[in-house]
C-alpha cells in the first residue's frame, strides 16, 4: 500500500510539474510576441507609452525564466542533503517575482510622474491603439489560464506569475486609456500618464503582498489560526487521543509540515500508542489539504499519586 501511494504522489507531482512548465512556457512565447508588437509599433507611431510598455513586457520574460527554474529545482524529490525537499526554492522564485512586479511598478511611476513634470507630449496613431488592445486581451487571457494551473497544482510561484501577467494588462490599459485619449483629443496628450500612476499602485501591491508572503514562510510563520484549530480536531477525534498539546506548523513552498504532541492511556503497549499515533497521521494527510508530513510525540496521561 505504502509502495503505490508513494508512486501515485510522483505521478502527480510529474503531472504537475509538467502542467506548470507548459503554462510557463506558453507565458513566454506570448511575451515574446508582446515585446516585438510593443517595442516596434511604439517606435513606429513615436508612443513613449507603449515603448514603455513593451518594456515591462521584457521584465515579464525574466520573471518566467526564475519560475521555470523555481518549478524545476522546487519539485525535485527529497535527497540526503534536503531531507526537507525543496519547496523552499520554489519559494524563493516567489519572492523574485513579487520584488520584480514591486520595482516594475516603481520605474513606471517615476516615468509617469516625469512626463508630468516634464509636459511630455505624445500623439500616437490608431496602430498603437489596437497593439494595446491586444496586449490587455493575450495578458488577461494568460492571467486566467496561468493562476488557474498554479492554484490547482499548488504553485506560489507560478500564481505570483500570473499577476505579473495581469499586471502588464494593467499597464496596457494605462496605455490604451492614455493613446486613446490623445488620438480622439490632442490636447489628452498627458492622460496616459495619469492612467499609469493609477496603475502603479496596483502593481506595486501585488508585487509587495507576493514578496512579503513569501518572506513569511523563509521565518517559518506558522498557519492562520483556522489551521491550527483544524489540526487540534482532526487528532482529538481519533479514539484514544485524550489530549493534544504543542502543534508545531509551518509551510514550505505548497506543503504544510506538522508536529504535535498526543496524549494517551499511560497503560498501554508501545504497539497500541503507536497505532493510535499512526491513525493521527494517516487521517491528517488524508483530510486537511496541503499537510504533507506529520510528526507526532506520544505522552502518556501523567495521573496524581495516591494521597
């Protein structure tokens, strides 16, 4: 039984890896597309916005390049040196791309409030109107497909990922709203980047909540409360469980790792505590989502002496 659990989780861990590396790569050649539409159209109609834009989009291809990586060397089996795993890497490549989305959102800021300052103008043509367009469609398209695989496989990367995806959709809409404008208006020619602040400060959110959840889990934090209350439950509803004392959890990568202490009748075999221990085990793993391993201490109930 053991041998084909143990084969039906490298099974789907392969699946999973292969699943997140095929949405990565599909990310990457749709940036690839954007940053040559962007980059040359923006020359072409003299668009500063979307020169920029198609800017970002390259920061987009270096966040996909640390998520293929994080998704390769995370999901690697445990060896003698990481008896652990390496959810942790994976982990890391989280916290890359949130620091990534976080400075993205500072350097399109600083541009924005520069061609305020400076009364920048610029008049583009409908060309680089139907490029933006189409960057907002292919990246919100690849933000659902993207946080929809790396929720089901679990991935803080690869969901991180995907809001770098729509933070580029943002951005795009920044540029559509600002070209837009100065198409229908010339004298609209700062509305981009006035749409563009605005946009800053949702890129600049997402990529500190992704850093910061990352940074987190590298100190160890334990789970919310809810977690903790369900792992109290979930041990004191085996039969013979008296007591449960010092839960010990913390995340690593998708994974949740537990210890705890069982308290148990002081008059049973070695073999019995075990048993019950094991149930404690074989029940968390079966039945609270994302525990991967559990490690339990049995005490025995410490009675007072006979007066």
């Amino acid at each position: 039984m053991q041998t084909t659990d143990l084969t039906n989780s490298e099974t789907q861990r392969r699946k999973d890896l292969a699943a997140g590396l095929r949405v990565t790569w599909i990310g990457m050649g749709g940036n690839v597309l954007l940053v040559i539409i962007k980059i040359w159209v923006g020359l072409y109609s003299r668009s500063q916005a979307l020169v920029a834009d198609g800017i970002h989009s390259l920061s987009d291809l270096f966040s996909d390049v640390v998520v293929i990586f994080g998704l390769k060397l995370g999901r690697m089996e445990e060896d003698e040196n990481h008896p652990f795993g390496h959810a942790r890497i994976e982990t890391a490549a989280s916290m890359l791309v949130g620091m990534l989305l976080f400075l993205v959102g500072l350097g399109i800021g600083y541009n924005a409030v520069s061609s305020i300052y400076h009364h920048d103008e610029s008049h583009p043509g409908l060309l680089a109107i139907l490029a933006a367009l189409f960057s907002i469609l292919l990246k919100e398209g690849l933000y659902w497909y993207t946080v929809g695989v790396g929720r089901r496989i679990k991935s803080p990367a690869l969901i991180g990922n995907a809001w770098h995806h729509r933070s580029d959709a943002f951005s795009s809409i920044a540029v559509l709203i600002g070209v837009g404008g100065a198409y229908l208006n010339p004298s609209w020619h700062m509305a981009d980047a006035y749409a563009a602040l605005i946009v800053t400060f949702f890129i600049i959110k997402v990529g500190g909540n992704l850093t910061w959840s990352a940074m987190k889990e590298v100190v160890d934090t334990a789970p919310d409360q809810k977690m903790q209350e369900l792992i109290e439950r979930t041990a004191l509803g085996i039969h013979g469980v008296r007591e449960v004392h010092d839960i010990r959890a913390r995340h690593s990568g998708a994974q949740i790792f537990v210890e705890l202490h069982i308290v148990v009748d002081p008059f049973l075999t070695v073999w019995d505590g075990h048993e019950i221990a094991a149930t404690v085990k074989h029940t968390m793993l079966n039945s609270i989502n994302d525990v991967t391993r559990v490690i339990i201490h049995v005490d025995p109930v410490l009675k007072k002496p006979a007066q």
